[in-house]
C-alpha cells in the first residue's frame, strides 16, 4: 500500500498513545489490534482496509490542505509536517485516552493507559488489548493503575457509554455532539473536540489546550478579535476540516 504518511509526525502529535519506536519503524496497539508500520508505510499485522480506515486513507488530503492553506503561519506549518495525518481510531479508546489526558503530560497518559490494559485487558500475542466497553469494572484497580482524579470519570464512562451511543454521535451535527460527550462527568469542550476529531469523523472540530491557545493568541490576534471563543473563530476560519489545521498548528507550535 503506498500512500502519502509521514508516520513519525502522526503519531507523535498528541492523538494517540499506545504505541513505542521500534528498530525498523513503530508498533501500535490500539482496541483489539497490534501492528507493526515503517516510515515507508509498511503494515504487518492488520487488514489493508483497517489500515486505510485507521489511518485516513480516505481523505482527499490534498484538496484538504489545499482548503486550510489560508496564511503564512498555516502554510508553514503545512510544508514543514507535509504527510501528517488524522487518525481514525477506536471511539472508546480515544474517550478514556483523553479522560486520562486531564490536568497531565503525555509521558503520564501512556503510563496510565498502558496499565489499564495491563490491569483491565486481556493479553494477546505478548501485547494487551485494551478493555472493551463494561470491562473497566473495578474502581480501586483503576485508581491503582496511576489514573488519580480521573478514575472516577473513566469508571462512569465504562458504566455509562454504548457502541450506539457513540454511533449516534457520528450521525449528530457537530453542536449537538459535542453537548452529548459532555453530558459525561470529567468531558468538557477541549476532551470532548479530541474525541469527535480523532474518532467520530467531526473533521472541524478544533481542541483548545495551552499549545493552542498560544499558537492562535500569538498569529491570529487581529482576525480573531470579533470572536467570544477561539474554538468558534478557528472553526469558522478554517472551515470543514479545521481540525486538520488544528492537528497541523499544535505539531508546528509544540517543536518550533
């Protein structure tokens, strides 16, 4: 399979966790898989359609960037990481990944997801898959695998959330998804937009952390002046996929 992916600016960009450098490229463990990939798009371990649906093979990727390239700032971003990638991943996965993000560091959410698969997961092939939805069902272990505060709410989460639930938020205007994530204890706009960005196909949905913040106050001062929020002013700028300008501007702010 040849596409154009720059494997080592999409994984490192804050959208997923499990995964460690290997001698020839990368592993990834994510839901129910394991798999290998290269920087040359080399897959072994998963299906070729799982491969394109994971990572976004879909995409008109240059009509997308083509769409966001609206100033200098964006443009640079997008020639220096040209090949980074959204990722399509596992729903419930990514909801506990960015409960575990609250109030963190990344060093900390891989530590604290590795050890609920550990804890929660079974083991396949020397590598745990992450729990499925219900299997998160023990909230001293939980508190146990280092996630501290944020236990309770992934404990609810487990309690609370569906396969349905989360496909009908698929379904929903992005408004009104957004308002049903946050219904959930722990989930407020900035978790809730990572979730709809990287696993429910709400390609305009724009996370707001400190990266973010600094990264538009700094170059977007004056276009964003008539805006009460910066997530509205970033969404109406870039458009439909904002979501790519945001995953493109907290690469480039996080590494300049």
């Amino acid at each position: 399979m040849k596409a154009l992916v720059n494997i080592p600016h999409t994984l490192d960009s804050g959208q997923i966790f499990r995964y460690e450098a290997t001698q020839n490229g990368f592993r990834i463990h994510h839901g129910r898989d394991s798999f290998t990939v290269s920087p040359d798009f080399k897959i072994e371990g998963i299906s070729q359609s799982k491969a394109s649906s994971f990572f976004r093979l879909d995409d008109n990727y240059n009509k997308i960037l083509q769409s966001i390239d609206k100033d200098q700032t964006i443009h640079g971003a997008l020639q220096k990481y040209h090949g980074l990638r959204l990722l399509r991943q596992d729903p419930w996965e990514c909801t506990i990944s960015f409960l575990c993000s609250s109030a963190t560091n990344i060093p900390r959410i891989k530590r604290d997801l590795n050890n609920i698969a550990k804890t929660f997961g079974q083991e396949k092939n020397g590598f745990h898959l992450f729990p499925k939805i219900g299997e998160i069902d023990n909230l001293e272990k939980l508190k146990e695998c280092g996630t501290g505060f944020r236990a309770k709410y992934i404990y609810e989460a487990n309690n609370t959330v569906t396969k349905p639930f989360f496909n009908k938020l698929k379904r929903l205007n992005y408004g009104d998804a957004k308002e049903k994530l946050m219904e959930l204890p722990g989930i407020g706009p900035k978790v809730a937009d990572c979730i709809l960005l990287f696993s429910l196909d709400h390609l305009s949905a724009f996370p707001i952390d400190t990266w973010m913040e600094k990264a538009l106050t700094e170059n977007y001062n004056k276009r964003k002046k008539t805006y009460s929020h910066l997530s509205n002013f970033a969404r109406d700028y870039f458009g439909e996929y904002a979501g790519y300008a945001q995953q493109f501007l907290y690469h480039w702010k996080r590494n300049i």
